[in-house]
C-alpha cells in the first residue's frame, strides 16, 4: 500500500521459465490507481528486486521488461519537492544491466502539478510524451535523452541529468510552435502579470 494502489493489476509470465517451473513476472500492467514515487524507496525495490532474480532462483520473481499504466497517478514526494502526473495510457520497456537501466517511455498523460518550493509549475496541462531515461546504478544519477513532448500542436524537446543525492540538475529545453497559451500554462502564475501585457500571439521559439 505504500507503493502502489491499483482497481486492475495483470501480469505476464516468461514461458521457458513457466515450463522450468519458475514464475518470473516480465510484464506487469496497472489500472486505475496509484503509483507512489519515493527516492530511496523506489530506487532500492526496483533494483534489488531486479538483482534477487539473477542471484536467487526464487519460485516467484520479478525481473520486468515492460510497465503499462493506465488511469495511473504518479506521485514522486521529497523535502519540498512533488510532482504528480496521471497516466491515462503509458508503456515503458525496461532493460536492465549491470551498469544501469534503460527505458523506454511513450504515452499520454496529464501533468497534475509540479511543485517546487514555493512555486507550481503545468498545472494540470494535457500531453503527449516519448522519452528515452537511463539510470547510472555507480553514479546514482538519471540521464534523460532528447524527450519530445506536444500538447495541441507545441513541441518541447527536453534533454539533461540529476543526480537526486547530490541535488544537482541540468536541464535543456527547446520549444519550436509553442503556442503563448502553453507557456502560460507552463510557468507559475506568479509570473503570469509579467508576460500578459505583451499581448503575445502567433507560434513561439524558446531556448532554456
């Protein structure tokens, strides 16, 4: 319950293992319900649960390659920070190796909210997302590639690192066809008063 709540949980099975006598869960598709991100947490079931698997043939184990969300919240919660996001239908395949883990990310979601600090960024804003993430298991840090997101025409590619212990971000964005409307929707409301006045219309050009 501290993980994860969920109305429709479905699971796939390798069917050499299946035949060898070995339930090994490698896809897993959640429905309706809730996904609760911690740091340490997260971090730490994902990858020992992984590794339990090479080390100990268990009757059941879980060595996942793909993730199916549907009608999932997401909420990941630390300190000051938290970001929720609802899936509504989202695939990830994973490939797990020593070093670290790759994943593949494709879907529509709907940003909640992301609060840092004092301030709320996207609130409940649309979208469509494909990304490709890898997590250094020596580092502790994420790699995201090149991720394009659209919402209604508007394009942002996002590109960058963070390393979660060491509270150090990098962060690229580029928008091309971003509608004023979007980056409203985008920056906290606080700063809204400061871009209104010019009136902005037509299609938009951004670096960050």
């Amino acid at each position: 319950e501290d993980l994860m709540t969920a109305r429709e949980v479905h699971c796939a099975f390798d069917i050499w293992k299946l035949l060898r006598g070995q339930y090994l869960v490698s896809h897993l598709s959640l429905a309706h319900g809730k996904l609760y991100w911690r740091q340490d947490e997260a971090h730490q079931l994902a990858w020992e649960g992984n590794k339990r698997v090479v080390q100990q043939q268990t009757p059941l184990a879980v060595n996942l390659d793909k993730v199916e969300l549907k009608d999932m919240e997401i909420v990941y919660d630390i300190q000051q920070h938290r970001y929720a996001i609802n899936a509504s239908q989202m695939q990830a395949r994973l490939r797990w190796e020593p070093a670290g883990l790759d994943a593949d990310l494709h879907g529509k979601a709907t940003i909640r909210n992301i609060q840092l600090s004092e301030l709320a960024f996207a609130q409940d804003l649309p979208i469509s997302i494909q990304a490709t993430l890898y997590y250094d298991q020596s580092q502790k840090a994420w790699d995201l590639q090149p991720m394009q997101i659209s919402y209604r025409g508007s394009k942002l590619t996002m590109q960058g690192s963070w390393e979660p212990e060491g509270q150090s971000t990098t962060l690229k964005i580029q928008g091309r066809q971003v509608s004023p409307h979007l980056l409203l929707r985008c920056l906290p409301a606080s700063y809204h008063w400061q871009i209104k006045p010019y009136d902005l219309r037509g299609q938009l050009q951004l670096n960050l």
